[in-house]
C-alpha cells in the first residue's frame, strides 16, 4: 500500500508492474502466490471430484465405529469390542513408546560413541570410526529387519522351555525367558492393591501414582540436605557426613511403600502355548528399538564429535592447566559448551527417529502406522481420511518434540548480553 | 497474457487427469495391454515362474478377460498386491481388474465402492499347525500366537472366533504371504490362520509339508472372486462374462481339446451362443467380438474344470478337492446364468 502511494502520481502504467524495480519484486510475488494457491485448489478440487466420482464422501465417522481386530501390544486396555478411535490411540502410544525408548537410548549410545571416537586411544577412535560408518551407511529398515531375523531365527521357541529336559532354560534365576516371540519377564503386582482411577480415555493405576509421588517427595527432600549439608560447609568449612541420610531418606520410603502395597513380582509360566502370569515384551518392539536406536546413535555421535570439535582447543587447555583431569574436563568444560552446537541437530535426529518409527509394519510391530493407517485403513477403507489423520498426527508429534527441544536450547545456548 | 493461458492450460489438464475414466474398455484397448491385480505370490492361484511368467488359477481370470477384450491372453501386466495395497490399488484405476482371492464381503461391495464379478472359489478360513503340537482342533488353541495376514477379512473372522469360544490369542500381524510363512516355520506363532486354500497352496511350498495339518474346523464363508470398480457398468459385464464362459464351458462340456471343433458350430445352441458360432452375436451387447467367448476359455487355458486340475486340483501338490467348487450339477456351487 505504502508503496503505491508513495509512487508519483503522475503516471502510472500497467508496465511499470514488471519494468519498474519499485513495483517488480512485489509483482512477481504475488504471481507466484496465485500460482501456489491455483495449485492447491486444483489438488483439493481434483480430490473431490474423484471422491464424488467415486461415490465416497469424505467423514471421520469410523472412528466411533467397532474395530473388531486385535492388537498384540496394549498399553491401555482395548478389545476387539472397542473403537477404530481407540485402536488409535492405542498405535498412536505404542508409537510413542518406542520413540521415546530409542531416543533415550540412541542419545546415550551417540553420545558414549561420539566422545570415544575422539579418543586418542587407536584401537577405540578406528572401532567408533567402522561403527558410525556402518550403522549410518546402511538403511534403518535393515538393520531393524536383522534385529528382528535375530530375535525370531536364533531364539528358542516357547514350546523349547517344556518337558523333562527342555532344549532351553530360563534365565536369572528362572524368572526371564527369553523367545523367538517375546522376553517374558517378571510381572510387577500389588496384594494391596489402591486400585485404578478412570479419567475417560485410560485408567491410571493410583499405585504408580503412589509410587511417583513418594520418589519426588524423597528426591526434594534429599535435595533439601544436600543444600543444608553445603551451607553448614559454607559457614564452618567442614561438610556433615550425609551419604547414610540420603540413602535413608530415598529408599526407606520407597520399601516402606511397597510393603504396604504388597509388593511382589509374579513370575512367567508355560502355560499352554505361551508363557502366562508375566509381562511380555515383544521381539518386534525389541527389533524396532534395537535398530532405531543404533542407526541413529551413529548420526548422534556425529553431531556430538562435531558439537565437541567446535569447542576451541584452549578451553581443554585451561581445563588441564587447572588440574582438571581429562574426564572431568569432558562433563564439566567441554561437553557443556558444545550442547548449544549439538542440541539443535539432535532436534531433527529425535524427529528421525519418530518418524522412523513408522517402518514398525515391517516387523508387525501395531504402531500408528499399523493401526490407523494398516488394519483400520483396511478394514475401513478410508484411505483418505486414515492418512490425513496420520499425517496430523505425526506433525503433531514432531512439532511437540521439536517446541520442547528448542525450550531446553534456549536454557543452554551461549547466553550473550 | 501469458498466464493467463498457462492458467487456463493447468486447469484444462487438471480437469482432464482428475477423472478417473469411466470407460475401463476404451482404456484398456487403448493400452493394448490389461493391468491385473494378483497375489504378490500364492502358489496355485498366483504366482511367477523362473522366467517371470505368472501363472495359476486366480491369474486364468486376467488371462481370459485379455483375451475376450483384446484377442491376447499375454497382452496382462501383472501388479502383486499385498493385502494392504489391492483396494487402493484398484480404486485409483492403477489395476483394471483384482483377481486376488478377496472375499466378496457386503462392506467391500456397498462401502469400499467395488462391484465382485462372481465368486470363482468358494472358500472358508482354516488354521494350520505343526503336527509336534498335538493341536488336533481349533478349540485347542487357546493362549496360541497366531499369525495373521493384515488388511483381511481373516483378521475379524480370528477374533470373532476366539470371542466366541471364550479363548485368548495373540496376533503376530504379518503383510505377505511369504513373510507368513517364513515366520510360522520359524516357530514365531503355533497357528497360521487363512482362506483353506491359500493354507493348502502355502504347505504346499514348505520343504516338509507332511509335518503340518490343516485343522478340520472352517470358520468363515469366504467367497472369492475378482472384482472391478463401482461405476463401469459394460467393464463389470465384460469381466463378469468372461468368467462365466469359463464356468459354462465346463457345464457344457468344452474343453481346450475339442473347443476348436465345436466352434464350427454344434447342435447346442448354448454351446454356439458361447463360442459365437450360431446366428446369435452376443459379444456385441457387451463391445467384444463375436467369438469373445471361445478367446476367453482358449486364452485362459480351458474350461474352469481345467484351470482348477492345473493350478490346484488334487494332482498338483497342492491337492485341492474340488468340495464345493463343483458345479452345481455335481453337487457344487458353481451355476452360471444362461447365455442368451
């Protein structure tokens, strides 16, 4: 607007729109813009118009309907009496189950590698050298796919664990089984148990609520005589002894609520088929994590070997001139510095991983991508609707991930003023 | 100016390719080839050879509809589809017919948009099991890992199956039939569960098919049959028929050895309306040519009798009986409309 008023107003011709360098940057945006937006019309316009070619309308209805299939791994409960809705929500959090798994994992797998690959030992720097080129070099698929060959080929079969003299025993102290299905492993319980609370999509076990609740209170007070154990040696020079206070104050409440809640652990059985009584934790989820975490891990050592590299030598220097030894120089000097070069990257590798994820069909691991966009998608035929909502969903995820990573970069970035 | 045409242009092609053409004939004569869906690899109902020439008995059906329309039973491009992709394959116009062992369902006809031609086998879920097992009865499959190929209708049969019996499983969600089979020989599930006959067509395969069983318990109605899209009515008769005249030419008698005989003409006038040897053109009410019939039974390989003895009958390995499928003058299912 400023623009054209500002013009003389002498003459204006049309012309000066594409010879006049006031008026040709702002012309040839705004064509653009028209063609961007005839573009998206056109998509939009051709979706309905196959759609209603087709005779299919365009609803999200399903989702209330029954599902009728069953999923292997809940996280909350679900039968094949619930909602395409619920089968959702139920990949949508074994999504996120295996996403947060591998990127707790990779992080700390890249972060052991990236510093050892700087290591001035040769036999480490070559062995971390081969695994980033390996693992990063190779697509995830595979390596999740030869996890899950792994897991399936070399693994005995539950029915191995039957009969007189089994061909396969359990493990640690016979309360660990591990199958070419699953890991059966022992299944947390509670004599007294305090029960659920139902907050309309899951219930919430108040136990575990207990439990949380009695850590932090532990943790807060430990913290409290941490403080208080530095400000008598602030003020006298000499620090109270108070190892045997913080081990008093964070385990005994945690035993003493456990014993009030009955606490036990019931132990997996062959029964039938499978093992029943414990938990188990399937192959596929271990394939996935598996693979997921060590093909990322490689790219996250990459970024920590570069986020350290950009720290400047003196800054080691200093440290050692200091008496620092090397390892505290690490956690202390360097690796502190060179979180504000290594947090923004790690942003997109955690985002990697998340939509990685989604390869989970190849292992028939009932992710999102499993349940809404596979069975649902299926069963259902709405193709258009299931992807639409995927892709919703998995940019809601990564814009989540992507809003809390870039809050902790603010608190680490070089604060300048 | 300018763009103002290349606008114009952009929406003219944008109207042009957003249709999904309505005339499957034009198209496919037009291509000179048929594109057909088929399993990504079933032995007996489809799979390819060493040379990569697809073959058996869901694969008869793409032959003979290439024959009756183009006069070719080679002219098919063959697209594998999982039973995750064969809806939206078909849907989107990437496959003119689906000839996939998909069981013709009331959702997939009314919701899913797709008209079934007719079902070329009548078939029912099964389970398989290793022999070491014991398992002599679906009911004792309680607790059992069963795998299970996703996007079916198999997946909704096993958990009413199970509900209904009061019993519990645990599905292994798998999306080939390969990856099926590889993970039940491995021991990751007790039970492999599909149509009967992909079960047969699958032991037949293995290395030792003797150590497995095929339980007695069948827990569904599956009939399979080809399909077409909603919305192409003369496509959905042309498919229609061209599997019909391979039903009939077994009821009447015509086989690959004498069908050259009896299309000089016969005493039948069935037999001549089918073969377009009489007065009688019928293959110009549905756009063919008149002897549409006899290209479709010589292209696919002889009357549906034959196909079946060829691709999955009881000298082939995997040893299908006929049961069912038998026409219905023998005790079957199979009857097909007159050809009048």
């Amino acid at each position: 607007m400023a623009t054209v008023t500002d013009a003389p107003k002498a003459s204006f011709r049309l012309s000066m729109l594409i010879y006049d360098t006031r008026y040709r940057s702002i012309t040839i945006q705004i064509v653009v813009l028209l063609l961007f937006m005839a573009g998206a019309a056109w998509l939009v316009d051709n979706t309905v118009r196959n759609l209603a070619a087709l005779g299919k309308d365009f609803s999200f209805g399903f989702l209330w309907n029954r599902a009728g299939y069953d999923i292997n791994q809940m996280l909350v409960q679900y039968t094949n009496d619930s909602t395409h809705g619920r089968a959702m929500l139920i990949g949508l959090l074994n999504t996120l189950l295996v996403a947060f798994m591998s990127c707790v994992a990779a992080t700390v797998l890249g972060v052991i590698i990236g510093v050892l690959r700087l290591s001035p030992n040769w036999i480490v720097g070559r062995l971390t050298t081969v695994y980033v080129e390996m693992f990063r070099n190779i697509p995830v698929l595979l390596w999740i796919l030869v996890a899950y060959a792994i897991f399936t080929e070399v693994l005995p079969a539950p029915n191995a664990f039957r009969g007189e003299n089994p061909t396969a025993s359990m493990i640690l102290f016979d309360s660990v089984a591990l199958t070419n299905r699953y890991t059966a492993i022992p299944d947390p319980l509670f004599y007294r148990s305090l029960g659920n609370i139902d907050v309309g999509l899951f219930l919430i076990s108040l136990d575990l609520l207990a439990i949380i609740a009695v850590i932090t209170g532990s943790v807060l007070v430990n913290r409290k005589l941490l403080a208080h154990a530095t400000a008598v040696q602030n003020a006298t020079g000499v620090r109270p002894v108070t190892w045997w206070k913080s081990i008093l104050v964070l385990l005994v409440p945690l035993a003493l609520l456990l014993i009030a809640l009955g606490f036990h652990a019931e132990r997996p059985v062959l029964r039938g088929f499978n093992f029943t009584g414990g938990l188990d934790v399937s192959n596929s989820l271990m394939a996935l994590w598996l693979g997921l975490t060590l093909y990322t891990a490689a790219f996250i050592a990459e970024i920590v070997r570069a986020g350290i590299g950009a720290v400047s030598r003196g800054q080691t220097e200093a440290a050692f001139a200091l008496g620092l030894r090397p390892n505290r120089t690490m956690s202390l000097v360097i690796l502190p510095q060179a979180l504000r070069v290594i947090v923004p990257p790690l942003i997109s590798q955690y985002l990697n991983i998340t939509k990685n994820s989604s390869l989970a069909i190849a292992v028939g691991y009932m992710d999102l991508r499993g349940t809404l966009g596979g069975i649902t998608l299926n069963q259902t035929g709405r193709e258009l609707e299931c992807v639409l909502l995927m892709m919703l969903i998995y940019l809601a995820i990564s814009l989540m991930i992507s809003g809390a990573m870039n809050v902790y970069n603010n608190s680490v970035k070089l604060k300048e003023r | 100016m300018k763009n103002t045409v290349f606008l114009g242009t952009l929406a003219a092609a944008g109207l042009a390719a957003g249709f999904v053409s309505a005339a499957t004939l034009d198209d496919v004569k037009a291509r000179g080839e048929l594109n057909c869906g088929v399993n990504t690899g079933l032995v007996g109902f489809a799979a390819p050879d060493a040379n990569g020439n697809w073959s058996g008995f869901d694969v008869a059906i793409c032959k003979a509809v290439a024959a009756a329309v183009l006069g070719d039973a080679s002219k098919v491009k063959y697209v594998p589809t999982t039973g995750q992709t064969r809806f939206t394959a078909l849907a989107s116009g990437e496959v003119d017919i689906l000839s996939r062992n998909t069981t013709w369902t009331f959702s997939r006809d009314a919701d899913l948009k797709f008209t079934f031609i007719g079902v070329n086998y009548y078939d029912g879920q099964g389970f398989m099991v290793n022999k070491a097992l014991g398992v002599t009865s679906a009911k004792e499959l309680d607790g059992a890992t069963v795998c299970i190929q996703t996007g079916t209708t198999t997946e909704l049969n096993l958990a009413d199956f199970f509900k209904v019996n009061n019993m519990t499983y645990s599905p292994v969600t798998i999306e080939t039939n390969a990856e099926g089979e590889q993970q039940f020989l491995a021991g990751a599930c007790d039970a492999y569960t599909t149509d009967a006959s992909g079960l047969a067509a699958t032991r037949a395969a293995f290395a030792n098919p003797e150590d497995y069983v095929i339980l007695p318990e069948i827990i569904s109605k599956e009939p399979l049959g080809p399909l077409v899209r909603h919305g192409d009515d003369q496509w959905a008769d042309i498919t229609r028929w061209a599997m019909n005249a391979l039903i009939a030419a077994e009821e009447y008698g015509v086989t690959s050895a004498n069908i050259e005989e009896l299309s000089k003409g016969t005493e039948n006038p069935e037999i001549n309306r089918l073969l377009g040897a009489g007065e009688d053109n019928l293959g110009a009410m549905i756009g063919l040519e008149k002897d549409w019939g006899k290209k479709a039974i010589v292209g696919a390989g002889g009357n549906y009798g034959e196909i079946f003895a060829a691709t999955i009958g009881e000298s082939t390995p995997i040893g299908l009986a006929r049961g069912l499928n038998a026409q219905w003058t023998q005790g079957g299912l199979l009857y097909t409309p007159p050809f009048r």
